[in-house]
C-alpha cells in the first residue's frame, strides 16, 4: 500500500507551477487528489475543481463537493497565489492591495477554516492517520525589499496565520498540524511577466544568480518538501516554517574583499 493511499488532498492553485508538481507528488505518494483552480488542468492530475480562494461560498461548495465525491479530508495545500506586480508603498493603489491580500492571504485564512470543518468531519482515518493543512508562503514572508508590497505583506500574513492556526489545532487536540513553505525563486508561470520582458533564459538566470546555490528551483523542489509536510513523515512538526529557498535567506554571500583562506 502507497504512504498516501487512504488519505485525500485538495491542492489549491494545483494548475500550474507548484501547486501542480505538489499534486503529481502527492497522487504518485497514493493521494486521492482534487486539483482546485481557476484555470483548468492541463496535465490530468487528480480530479479538477473550479474554484476561487477568495469566495467563500466557493469554499463551501468545494468541501461539499468533495466530502460528497471522495467522502473524506485529510490534506489541504493552500498553494494559490498570485504575484500582484512590483508597487512599493507609494505607488501600490487600494485596490491592488486587496486584490493581492485576497486571493494570498484571505484566501489562505478560508483555506485553513474549511480544510478545519473537513477534516474534523471525517475523523483521522487511523489514529496515525493525522490531517496536514501545508501554506504556501514565500522568502517573501521572511525577509522584505521597498517592493513588491503587497505580495510581501500577504505572504508575512501567512507566516503568522500558519502558527496560529497550528496552536489552535493542538489547543482543541484536532489530529490536525498546519505548516507553512518558503520558496526562494521557482521556474513557473508567476514570473511570465518577466520572461516576456527579458525572454526565459536570462530571466531565469537572473534570478537563479540571486540565490547562493546559483540557480532557480524547479517546481517539484518545493512540491518534495509540501509531499513530506503533508505526510505523517513530518508527524511531529507544527507550526513551522519550512524554508526551501537555494540558501537565499541565510545571510549575505559577498566577503571582504580580502584573500579567502
Ligand atoms: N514561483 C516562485 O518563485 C514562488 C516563490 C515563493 C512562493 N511562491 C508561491 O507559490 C504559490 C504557487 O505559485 P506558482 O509559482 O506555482 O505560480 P503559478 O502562477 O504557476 O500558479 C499559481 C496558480 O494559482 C492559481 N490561482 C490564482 N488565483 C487563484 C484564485 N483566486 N483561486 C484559485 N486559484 C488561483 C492560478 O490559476 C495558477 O494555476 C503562490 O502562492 C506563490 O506566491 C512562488
């Protein structure tokens, strides 16, 4: 029997980049998977859902959906997400804020609510069998720049929410754990703006020379520690933050220009 087989996983955002390798890996690992996106899957993982994170009467009717079809809840990955340009605090309007804190934090907020009501529904298959509810944030989370504001913001939010979801899950001694992810620069389709600007591979190579270990990420890096956070592999670990991210928050990489021992 595979590791995942008895256990079912909405993936949110699971279309594309991420969120679609996390799928891939969690259906590999026996994962009944329900791909929830606003675009349609193009690769065939799983059974897919048009869904908006930002509704919550879409929320609603995906839980219902799924405790109807697959009859059980054990593994929300709150992965949607969006870049919401480079505004800094002067330039970034209202309206861009909310959209980008909607559909990154908000969304991520009602994620955790109605992957709660899911799980605490059907019940731990086995005892060993724990629920794991894994956030997507970012580096972006950890550490900031003058811009993009708004998405720095929304991915701080999830930072902190993950904690306070995860304290509360073990407060009410829900068989629930809530993490959170830190992806440094990962190759997909959130960057198409800069590809178009700057074409793929320099885009890419700009942004891999940013980070210590001198590349970006391919999405199924990332999708490898959401498959571990989601299982119980990871069953003692709550309210982390995983940091996936070639190194890039672990300080300055440039010596003093002296001679290096
Ligand atoms: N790519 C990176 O370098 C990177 C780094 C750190 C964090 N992240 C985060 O990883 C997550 C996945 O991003 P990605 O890089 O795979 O980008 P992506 O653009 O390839 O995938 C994002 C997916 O989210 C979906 N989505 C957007 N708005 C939605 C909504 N309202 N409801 C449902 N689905 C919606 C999109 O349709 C798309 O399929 C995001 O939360 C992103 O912020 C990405």
């Amino acid at each position: 029997m595979s590791e995942l087989s008895e256990r079912v996983a909405i993936v949110t955002g699971g279309a594309s980049g991420i969120g679609a390798a996390s799928a891939r890996l969690l259906q590999d690992a026996g994962a009944t998977v329900v791909v929830a996106d606003i675009q349609e899957a193009k690769d065939g993982v799983g059974r897919f859902v048009t869904h908006d994170v930002t509704s919550e009467a879409s929320w609603k009717a995906l839980l219902a959906d799924v405790l109807e079809r697959e009859g059980r809840l054990d593994i929300v990955v709150n992965n949607a997400g969006v870049s919401g340009g480079t505004g800094n605090v002067e330039t970034t309007t209202v309206e861009e804020w909310q959209r980008v804190q909607a559909i990154n934090s908000e969304g991520v907020f009602l994620g955790c609510k109605y992957a709660i009501e899911g799980m605490k529904k059907t019940g731990p298959r086995k005892p060993e069998c724990k629920g794991s509810i894994v956030n997507i944030s970012s580096i972006a989370g950890l550490i900031s720049g003058a811009g993009p504001l708004a998405y720095t913001a929304s991915k701080g939010a999830v930072r902190l929410l993950t904690k306070s979801v995860a304290l509360h899950c073990a407060e009410k001694k829900y068989a629930i754990r809530c993490n959170s992810v830190h992806p440094g620069g990962v190759d997909t389709a959130i960057f198409n703006p800069l590809w178009q600007a700057v074409g793929h591979e320099q885009g890419k190579a700009f942004i891999g020379a940013r980070h210590p270990i001198g590349r970006m990420a391919e999405p199924p890096e990332v999708g490898e520690v959401v498959l571990w956070l989601a299982s119980d592999r990871s069953s003692f670990v709550t309210g982390a933050e995983i940091v996936a991210d070639g190194g890039i928050t672990s300080g300055l990489m440039r010596r003093l220009p002296l001679a290096a021992p």
